[in-house]
C-alpha cells in the first residue's frame, strides 16, 4: 500500500483536538446542569434525553473526520500496467545567429525576438521531437532531436551572435545541416523552421531546399526584420556602440530578402510568414504541424497503483449521515398504575 497525497496525515492532528472540544463541552454542560439544581433530579426529569447517545454522536463526527483524512492522502494499493505512446512529428528549428540579428527593426533585436517564439512554440509542443541547429557563415546543430523541452530551451537560451565565428549567413548550409539532423530512413514526419532574415552569403538554398525536400523535409520559413532594413549595431573596441562598415568603410544596411524564403518554402511544400510583432507566425506553423501525419516517437511501460480512496471516503459519509440521523432523545417507558376513583 502507498499513499498518493502523505502531506495530509498532519491533519490528523484534529482528531485529539476534535476529541478534545468534545470532552469541554460534555464537562460544560454537566456543569451547567448541576448549577440548574440537584444533579440527580434534573436527570430524572431530562430522562428523555440521552447522554449516550450525545457520546456516540460525537464520536461519529470524529470518526467521520478521521474517514475523511483518510480518504484525503488517497490510499493506493493494487496495481495495473497501463502502455504510454508518444506520437508526434521532428521539428528542426534553424536560428540564424549571424550579425544582422542584432538589427533592431523588431525590437528588441531580431534574434532576441526570434529566440523569444521559439521558446513559446516549444511550450506549445505535445509529443514532438524538436531540435535546433544554430547558423551564421557556418550551422552545427547546437540541440539533437529530443522529447525533453526543458534542455531544448536551455540550449535555445545560449544562442547568440558569438555562438559561431565564421561570418556571414549561409542558408544552404543551415538546410544541409538541418537535413542530417533527422532520422535519414523516415521520408516524411520532418519540418524545419527556418528563422532567418533571409540574406544569404554564399552557397544555393534553393538547391539544397530541393535535397530536402527529396528526403522528405518540409520547410516553414520565418522572415525577420523589415523590408526598409536596419543599420547593425556593433560594439565598438571602446564598449561604445557603432554600426558595422563592410571593407570600404560604409556603413552597412540590412534588409530582409523574402523573395529567397518563399522559394524555400515552395519548393519543400511549406509555408513562408514573415514575422510580427504578435508573434502569431509560429502558433500558425504548429497548426500545420498538427494536422500532420504523425508517427510514434516513444512508448513505455508504467505500473499505475489502483486509487482505494473511495472506501474511506464511503465510511467518512456514513458517519457523518449516522450523526444526522441520531436524535439525543430515547423512548421512555411509562408504567399505568391504573385510574383514580
């Protein structure tokens, strides 16, 4: 036997003080009827009623409490095994950490918003495996597949511009990268997020798309950042802030290609959103996602000990319906002594 809720056994300490409210009350009233007059004769004349009675009715309510504490740590014994399967469908999630994230045209920055949606679809999350791959001029994957939530935001968390030192954004990488990171025997079950502002630096993502969608990958692309662009600010090697200058000394503006994006999400039979600041675009991926076709990820075996509070539970409402029903009051037998003449 086990029990389910122990934190409720210090009730229990209600019982002696139950117990002792009744002794009080008993001792109170005997008290009060010897104040009345001669204790004996005010018996006989309240022979009616019964102190026995008033005893048992006490020690109902106490007992119903007791019943009642019980019923309420929920004793558990017996045992069934019951078979816990976890369906679902691998997302992959590619951040881009290239400096143009750091453009504040989508406040606070463009990753830092991008971070932020993630973290909420990973919330939303039931039963899916999710991963991230992190990108700039190079991508590695930064969290495998995983049905743990709690580390998959723990890894999302430390993603930053400093995270890879190559420079640059290179999105056909980020797809490759992305592509080997699920399983490469299943041709259907695989979404990848692309989050990105879309500038890309080297390589073809649309022929990569194309590679991926070959193995069955679907690609959601998210466009963050504004299409008028934003300087990017930098820390200058005197911890000011300036914004960065390409080769020649000019001061560079990022813009958002979504042209690029469309195509990939075209190509993979997905979906492109450009984000906002409502943060709706993902919520409307994960509706994709669910309609799905989805596989099992995991199941296991659990033992589940069989709840018993009900007998308690059962004994604690018969005391408490007993007390209700039982009157103070005894029949009281009268002899006839005949009639007066």
């Amino acid at each position: 036997m086990r029990f389910a809720e122990p934190q409720y056994f210090y009730l229990l300490f209600l019982i002696p003080v139950f117990a002792a409210f009744y002794g009080w009350a008993f001792r109170k009233k005997r008290q009060a009827l010897s104040r009345f007059g001669d204790l004996d004769l005010v018996r006989k004349l309240m022979a009616a009623t019964s102190s026995g009675r008033q005893v048992f009715r006490g020690a109902l309510v106490t007992g119903g409490l007791f019943f009642l504490i019980l019923a309420a740590v929920r004793p558990q014994f017996g045992t069934k095994e019951e078979v816990v399967r976890r369906k679902g469908v691998d997302i992959v999630v590619a951040l881009d950490t290239s400096l143009s994230m750091l453009a504040e045209d989508i406040r606070p920055n463009r990753l830092e918003r991008a971070k932020r949606e993630v973290s909420a679809l990973v919330d939303k999350l039931k039963g899916d495996r999710i991963g991230i791959v992190a990108f700039a001029g190079a991508a590695f994957v930064q969290c495998p597949l995983t049905l743990d939530y709690g580390a998959a935001k723990l890894f999302l968390d430390a993603v930053d511009t400093g995270l890879i030192p190559v420079r640059g954004t290179a999105i056909a990488e980020a797809i490759r990268v992305s592509a080997q990171a699920f399983d490469r025997e299943q041709k259907k079950y695989k979404v990848l997020i692309l989050v990105t502002d879309g500038e890309d630096h080297g390589g073809d993502p649309l022929k990569a798309a194309r590679q991926a969608a070959e193995e069955g990958v679907r690609i959601y692309a998210i466009g963050v950042g504004t299409r008028d662009g934003e300087l990017i600010p930098v820390q200058s090697e005197g911890g000011g802030i300036e914004y960065m200058k390409d080769r020649g000394g000019n001061i560079v503006k990022t813009r958002m290609d979504e042209t690029t994006l469309e195509k990939l999400a075209l190509i993979t039979d997905g979906r492109y959103y450009r984000s906002t600041s409502s943060g709706i675009e993902l919520d409307r991926v994960y509706e994709d996602v669910s309609k799905m076709e989805q596989r099992e990820l995991s199941s296991k075996k659990l033992m589940q000990f069989e709840d018993r509070y009900q007998y308690p539970l059962f004994l604690a409402l018969a005391c408490f319906a007993a007390e209700a029903l039982l009157s103070d009051r005894r029949r009281v037998r009268q002899e006839w002594r005949g009639r007066f003449e």
